[in-house]
C-alpha cells in the first residue's frame, strides 16, 4: 500500500544547523496493516509521518502510495489517499465552522469543493447517523462551532471524519497526547473500531507505550533517523512493557 | 439635524458597505490583514471615472471596475502565496505599486464627472435622493445575497475553513493557496465596486479617495461585531448584515462628529481613535473574561 524507498530527510540543508531528520529508510506497509510508531523525540518518527502525508518533502528516495510515485506531490494532493489524524484536536477541525460544516469538507476529501450547497437535509442525516456511532450525543448538537466541544469529542469525531469520503489509509500523529485518561481511552478504541471496520492501512505515532502494545500488528521503533526495531504479529504479541523500555536505554 | 443628514450618512454607509463586506471577506474569513484596500478602492473609482467620462453603459463599467479590483488582489494573494512575503508587506506593496497605476489610468489627480452616464440615473422616475437609494440598496442586498449565497456552498465551506485551521483543510484536498489567492481577488473587487458606487456618489473620482479607507472599513465590520454581541460566524446571515449595519453606523458617527463642529482637517485623528477605542475595548473584554 505505502512503500517508502531510500528516504533521506535533512532540515536547514547546506546551513550549520542541518539535521538529518530519517537517513536512508525504507520500508513497505501492507494493505490493511495497522503499524504503531514509537522513538524517543527527535528520532524521526514525526517526520516519517510528515513525509508520507506530503508536509515534508525528502532530499533522496521516493515514495510510492497504492503504485503511484507520489514524491513529488503537495499534501493537498495526497489527501486523495490519506485521511489525517493531528495530535491537536485543534489542527484537525476547524473551531468555528460547525460540526455539520466540518462533516461536509470531510465528505469532499477526494473530490472538488463546488459552487453548490452540500449541506441539504440527507446530508444532515448521514452527519447524525455517522456521528451516532461514537455514542457521545453529538448527533443532536451538530450545528454547533466545532470549537465549543472538548478535545476529546473534537478528535474522537475527527475519526469519524476521516472516513466521510473514500479513504484506504489513515496517519494517526499522537492522536491521544493532548486528551485526559478517559477521553484517550475512548479515542484508540474508536481508532482501532474504525481501521479495523474499514479495513485501513494505518500508522500511528505514539509515545504510550502500554497502547503500543495493546493496539497494531506491527511495531517499528525509530533512533535517530533510522529504524531500530520492526516487529509483526504473532511475535510483537509477546512483548512487555519492560521490554521496549529497555530499547529506550 | 434633518432627515435628510441622516439619509446622507446611511447612503454613504451603503455605499462603503462593498468595501466593508470585502474587509470582511480577507480579515474575518480568511485571517488575512489585506491593505491593498486602500489601492483598489481608488482603483475602482479610477476605472469607473475613466470609462464612464468615455460613456460606456454604467453597468459594463461596473463589471470592468470589480474587475480591476480583482486583478489587484490577485497580485497581493500572488505575492504573499508564491514569494512567501507577509499579507501586510504584500499588501503595502500593491498598494504602493496602484497609486502610480491609478493616476496612469485617471492621466491627473481628479475626474469630475459631469453630464456622464451613472448607475443613479438608470433609475427614471424619482428625485435623486430616492434614486441613490434604491440603487445602493439594490447593489448591497444583491451583494449580500451573494455572499451569503457563496459561502454555503461547498466551496464557500472550504473558504472558511482556510482562515480557520489552514492544516485541517489541506489535509481535505484543498490548495490553500489557491483559495487565498482568490479570496483576496474577492475581497478586492468587492472593495473596487465601493469605489464604483462611491465616485458616481460622489460625482468625482479623486487620487487620494482611497487614502486610509481599509481603517475605516475595519471600524465598521468591528462595529459591525459590537452590534452583533454574540458573534456566531455560523450564522453567516447575520454576521453579513452586521458588516453592512457597522459600516453605516460608521459613516453615521463620522457624520454627527462633523456636524457638532469637528474640524475636518482632524477627520482621520477621529477615524483612527474610533477603531483604537474598539480594539482596545475589545481585547480589555477578553481580558476581563480570562
């Protein structure tokens, strides 16, 4: 589905402040895998995510999404494929537009935004059923601004916005680092209900390692700009805490 | 004071209302502090004064005028999308760059406009008073029906989004830059079609008609807010009306001000004061609530 071939990311290129941010990696997500991403900060793993979703452009490599070399295509274009999920709720919706409103661009991510009003009642109708799903009552309050709901319910339907329009692949960027215990619990379990239902190929960028665990097939541990550790079902299924804290060491 | 002083101020509130809708438009939708404003609008009266002394049908004029002004956001939203430079700079630049155009496409520093077709006189029947009236009511319902219209559709949801959460909407597919450039060219043609209506109000298209009007466009759309306390911009009807309410009310305050004896060489002292005086009330309420 994503094939990432020889990919070398440096900032500030040419200048003294050059970072290598990823150093010749490659690698291949199969169709309807769900990879977790983990890594100390600075390690890549962002800018990984970064270069698949098209907000960071690599010096060297190519990229290559379901057989077509995307490398040289602005995020706008990607989006075609890749739903989003930013680790601000802010990011993802837009606070002053409403729900319904939000819904709407959502359900236009692969095709053009045009000169007619989409928002008409059936719309409205899918916009309830789909926000039904995630058992929060918003169904009722969807002509509310986006803004004057919590994080937790912003990201949750967040999710449920990524998959309003065709979508194979979902890039989850710390999804739950801004929520309280509760609403992050309730956001992964939406997450992995929605990419598992969907059947989407998804890759996940965390710092908790306990949902590094308990969700995925697959776990890639990033240092310093390279791929360290890169584990699959079954055998990821055996690993502990204690264990990938020790990688860390 | 008569009814006819405050007719005077409520046309002339009509009339500005394009330029505030436009002001709207690029600061309020689309999060961009666009001065171009001050060129384009004087581009519009320019234009309009041009063809109109060559007797062109006022209607055509109109559209050629939008036009113009359109062309000039486009360049500002060029500049700030393709070189990266900041609105403001971007804007002062066109701005810049339009005094010379405009005293180009006018050839001197005023154009009265005598004996020459205008969109006023397309009225047959009434006194000119009432004519104006009808007309500058016509343009701004028409105008806002429009706007109200466009940005509820798909393509006006994806515009508000754009000033919103700029991230979030190119992660939905959309070219940003592209959407600025034309939210600016919208902005812009609105603020010409002010000049337009302005001119043939006035009866004279002037170089320096445009000096300082993006300040008095802002005081209105943020009277416009004040008058409008609970400031929803999903209700987008409201918040259209509100502009053109603030922009009247704005001319309005201008008028009284001149009326009590101010002197008018201190005009743009008050004008500037009035905005301050909103601005500062506004972030001291913010303050307050936090």
């Amino acid at each position: 589905m994503i094939s990432l071939q020889h990919i070398t990311v440096t900032f500030n290129a040419g200048s003294a402040s050059a970072l290598c941010a990823l150093k010749d990696v490659s690698m291949t997500l199969k169709e309807t895998e769900f990879t977790v991403i983990i890594g100390s900060n600075g390690s890549g793993k962002s800018t990984l995510l970064n270069t698949i979703a098209g907000t960071v452009h690599p010096e060297i490599g190519s990229i290559i999404i379901a057989d077509n070399d995307v490398t040289s295509r602005e995020d706008y274009l990607r989006s075609v494929y890749i739903s989003r999920i930013f680790q601000n709720p802010l990011t993802g919706t837009a606070p002053e537009l409403s729900i319904l409103d939000n819904f709407r661009l959502a359900a236009l991510r692969t095709k053009s935004k045009g000169l007619k009003i989409g928002t008409t009642k059936i719309f409205e109708e899918v916009v309830k059923e789909k926000v039904s799903f995630l058992k929060l009552g918003l169904e009722n309050n969807i002509y509310k601004p986006m803004g004057s709901l919590s994080g937790g319910q912003r990201q949750a339907l967040t999710l449920v916005m990524g998959i309003m329009d065709d979508c194979k692949i979902m890039l989850l960027d710390e999804p739950t680092a801004a929520l309280d215990p509760r609403s992050a619990a309730l956001v992964m379990e939406k997450a992995e209900e929605i990419i598992s239902v969907n059947h989407l190929t998804a890759l996940m960028v965390t710092h908790n390692l306990k949902d590094a665990i308990k969700y995925g097939s697959r776990l890639i541990m990033m240092q310093e700009g390279k791929i360290e550790k890169d584990i699959s079902s079954p055998s990821k299924n055996n690993l502990s805490i204690e264990t990938i804290t020790n990688w860390f060491n | 004071m008569s009814v006819e002083f405050f007719l005077t101020a409520f046309l002339q509130g009509l009339g500005y209302g394009c330029l505030a809708l436009g002001v709207y438009l690029s600061l309020r939708i689309f999060n961009i502090p666009d001065i171009t404003t001050d060129g384009s609008f004087t581009l519009g009266g320019a234009v309009t004064a041009l063809f109109l002394t060559m007797h062109f049908n006022p209607v055509t004029v109109m559209f050629i005028s939008i036009a113009a002004g359109m062309l000039a956001g486009t360049a500002t939203g060029l500049i700030i999308t393709r070189l990266k430079i900041q609105p403001l700079l971007a804007g002062i630049l066109t701005m810049t760059a339009l005094y010379s155009v405009n005293l180009a496409v006018m050839g001197r520093s005023n154009i009265p406009l005598i004996d020459t077709p205008d969109i006023f006189k397309l009225i047959p029947f009434t006194n000119s008073l009432n004519s104006n009236l009808i007309v500058l009511l016509m343009v701004v319902f028409l105008i806002v029906m429009l706007l109200f219209y466009l940005l509820r559709t798909d393509f006006g949801i994806a515009m508000r989004a754009t000033g919103n959460s700029e991230q979030m909407v190119r992660a939905m597919g959309v070219n940003t830059n592209r959407m600025k450039v034309t939210g600016l060219a919208l902005a812009n043609g609105l603020t010409a079609l002010s000049g337009y209506l302005i001119t043939q109000y006035q009866g004279f298209a002037d170089i320096n008609m445009g000096l300082g009007i993006v300040i008095s466009g802002l005081g209105s759309v943020m009277i416009g807010e004040a008058l409008l306390k609970r400031w929803i911009k999903t209700s987008i009807i409201y918040s259209l009306i509100a502009v053109i309410a603030g922009s009247i009310a704005f001319r309005l305050i201008i008028a009284v001000a001149l009326s009590i004896g101010l002197n008018p060489n201190y005009l743009r002292l008050v004008t500037a004061a009035i905005v301050l005086l909103i601005v500062g009330l506004s972030t001291a309420k913010k303050r307050n609530n936090q």
